[in-house]
C-alpha cells in the first residue's frame, strides 16, 4: 500500500463501526489507506470531526464499494452489519472483521457474505490501552477463511503495520482466548470489584497485577460481553478457574497447620 | 555503616535462618556489615561456602552478641528462634525480623525478648525474584516496636540501601498485604494449577499477568503460608473475592444475554 509502494495511490479501504477500537483503526490505517468510515450509531458530522484530513465519513453504501471493507463493530452486532453490507459489496472485495472471539463471527461472514466476496477474521491482541506507544511488534491474530486476499493483507499487517502476525484457526483462536482473556478480564473485573486496593504499600507482583488490570479496565462492556459469553470455551475456563480456587480455598481453611508445605491437589 | 562512613570499621551483624531470604540480605549487606550466620537447619560448612568471604558461619550464641540481629526464618518458626536466642542477648542488642506478616511477628518479639532488647518489625517487599536487577527504590515496610534503634536502622535502609522506606504499623500492614499478597498469591496458585496456559498467542495484559505469576510461583510454601493463613486479615479478603468471582459467574451464567452490559453488583 502506500507506505511500501509510494508510486501508488493509496488503496481505498472501507471502515464500518466507529467506537474505541475504530477509531485505532483509523488512526494507524491512515498513513496507508484513503478510509471512508461509517457508523450507524453516530452521525458522520462527529466521525469526520474526529478522523483526521485523509478520512472520509460516508454512508455504508460508499463504505461498500471499497476494495477492503473492515468491520470494527460488536461482536453480537456483525450480524446486523454483515447483513446490512451484503447487498452493496462488489465481487472480489475483501471483508475483515476485528472481533475478539473468531468462531461465531466467522461463521456469520461466511454464511452472510456473498460467495464472491473474501473474508479475513483477525483478532488484534491488543486494544486502546495496550497500544498507547504504538503498534509496531504486537500480536494479531489471523484466520484467513475464503480467498486468496487474506494472505496479501496478512503480509501488509507484517510489514506495513510491524504487527506479529500468528496464523491461526477461529476455533484454536478461541481455546487461547478462552484463557488468556477469559482469565484476564475475569480477575480485572474482580480486582476492580475490590477497590479501593493498597496504592503504596505494594509488591512488584501486584503493581504487575494492577498493571493488567489497568490495561482492560476500561475496555467497552461488549469486549467483556465478548470474551466471557462469545467465546465458546471461557465458562469451562471460568468454572475450572472457580473450582481450583474453591479447592485451594477449601485447603486453607483447613484447622490444622499442616506439616508438609500446603499444596494444590491437581 | 561502613559504606556510609568508610573511617569507622564495618558493624557487626548477625544472621539468623539462611535460606532463600536470608542469602538475599547476605548479599546486601556484605557491603556494609560484618556478618555472623546460623542456621539451625543448615550445616555451618555449607553456610561458609555459600555466604562470601566477608561472612562467618557461627553458632547461635556468637550470633546473639552482635549489636544487630536479624532473623530470616520462617514466620511458623519465629518463636522457636526467639526462645533459643533471648538467653543470649546482651543489653541495647537491634533485632530485626522480615517476615510476610507482622502482627503476630511483632507480639512475639514483644513477648519474648528482653526488655532492654530492641525491636524492628520489617518486611522488604520484594523477594529473590523481584529483587533480580538489585533492591535500590525497592520497597520495605517498617514498624518500629521498642527502642530508637530501629529509627537509625530504617536511616541505613534509605541511605545505605537505597531502599523505598514505608513506615507504618503491623495491623496496617497486615490489612494492605491481606490485599497485596493475598490476592497475587492467590491467583498465583491457582493460575499455576491450569498450567500449561497459552504463551504464544496472548495479550500485553495476560503477559503482565503471567509475569506477576512468575515472580512468586518460586517463594517458599512458608512464604504462602504465612501470607494465606498467619496473617490474620487473608481469609477475609479471599472471601469477598471468592464472592465476587461467584457472582460474576452467576451473571455471566445467566441465560438471557443482557441488553445493557454485564455489570457486577456491588
């Protein structure tokens, strides 16, 4: 794209939902792409206020007719873009979606897109906070699923953006998300749950701790809805997490000082 | 100190208990002090090997007639060094204790020591894991019990050290670390127990997460022990997280998907 091949003009890539991490999106995008966004929940006055001099806001028809269409919306909401977009989409576009969860949202683009129309699941692993020094060297995850436009994507995310970029399943993208954010987001929202914690008086350990926390805390309610309810695995994560916590819990409670150092039966 | 005033020799300091905290204030004080070292469990040829040329291996009672002396046993141990020590102790002696808790620590001190012996209740908030890149802007808790010199010791923790010095009491103590090392310890061992977890395909967050985890999963059961059940505020805390984990899981169990976001009641 431009960036890699300044004789070109920018490519057109169309942006459908325009929340926190749209608007990463957009930012980060810029340098590469001519973006015509849209939002169905906010008026196109507020998003070309807020997109920058090489954004376009628009309604989804243009936003449609993009070579590259990106979906930054909810998850328990592509459905309704993916049905919404559908009708306008021309052969041979490329349609990516962002979500955090890639079983259930791959399923809905493959059977709610035309068949001439590729698609690209990917899941950036990191969000607002995470990429407040920028993006270079984080991880993505991608699941190409139907055409060839989703490898030439993956190699402009690697060496156009500096993202990690780990080529996955939807359904292997969803086991490790299961713990890796069902257990971050889970204990984040405990944690938060406890306040007012010790600021100064802390360990390393915990400054770590409140330092995650930190990083999701304010992450939209559909990022949380997402990963706990959309993910197929997490309520097995969840429920083994609870158990092993009940059993530890269970073990401390326990009257006698035990001799032997106190263990985690597995 | 020595390092503080190189015109005066070395003190002496004695060292009780020689395990992985005891080898850890070893190491940073032998700049600054002459050390004597025992260790009721561990042979004195072993001590001498491990404890650098400036250290002597020594029995108990040489140990007791340096002007400081610090035990590093473990918390469950405490009262038996200060039963075996206190007949040993001269008039004006510093003892300075480091364990994970403070409030029976300290009434075991007061109890058992002479009362023209000193007293200093500490605990270094860091350990051999965290302290792995040197202990200067680390953090230490300090609660002074009897006699003014631990008034000048907390003076050579700042200065000499260059420790972060927190004063404070062994009940507030104790309250912040119920929160601090309760809950790190706590999903520590139990994110221990899923193992093996994603390291791959993960977030900022889970990696910081993860990163705490690695910082205690290799303290001492003693260590765990006394932050999970001698410290007499832990059982509270893990229960009003084990009640909001509950209840978070019965919201996110809940079959209908809410139309607002998922909330945690409080």
């Amino acid at each position: 794209m431009s960036a890699l091949h300044p004789s070109l003009p920018a490519p057109s890539v169309g942006l459908v939902g325009f929340g926190a991490f749209g608007r990463l999106i957009a930012r980060h995008l810029a340098p590469h792409a001519r973006l015509t966004i849209h939002d169905p929940y906010l008026p196109a006055g507020l998003i070309a206020a807020q997109a920058g001099p090489e954004a376009v806001a628009a309604d989804l028809r243009r936003v449609a007719a993009c070579p590259v269409v990106i979906l930054a919306t909810p998850v328990t909401r592509l459905d309704e873009a993916v049905r919404a977009l559908a009708p306008h989409l021309r052969p041979g576009t490329l349609v990516v979606d962002v979500g955090s969860v890639k079983t259930g949202p791959a399923a809905i683009l493959a059977a709610g897109l035309p068949a001439d129309v590729e698609i690209l699941a990917t899941h950036p692993l990191f969000g607002p906070q995470s990429a407040g020094d920028g993006i270079r060297g984080l991880k993505i995850a991608v699941c190409p699923i139907r055409g060839r436009g989703a490898f030439r994507a993956a190699a402009f995310l690697r060496r156009g953006l500096g993202l990690d970029v780990i080529l996955t399943t939807p359904e292997a993208h969803d086991r490790a998300m299961a713990s890796v954010q069902g257990l971050t987001h889970l204990i984040a929202k405990v944690l938060v749950a406890m306040e007012p914690l010790p600021t100064r008086m802390t360990t390393r350990s915990f400054d770590l701790l409140m330092q995650a926390v930190g990083m999701v805390r304010d992450d939209a309610p559909d990022v949380f809805h997402a990963i706990e309810r959309a993910n197929p695995h997490a309520a097995q994560v969840r429920q083994r997490f609870f158990a092993l916590a009940g059993q530890l819990d269970a073990e401390l409670a326990g009257e006698a000082v035990p001799a032997a150092p106190v263990r985690l039966a597995s």
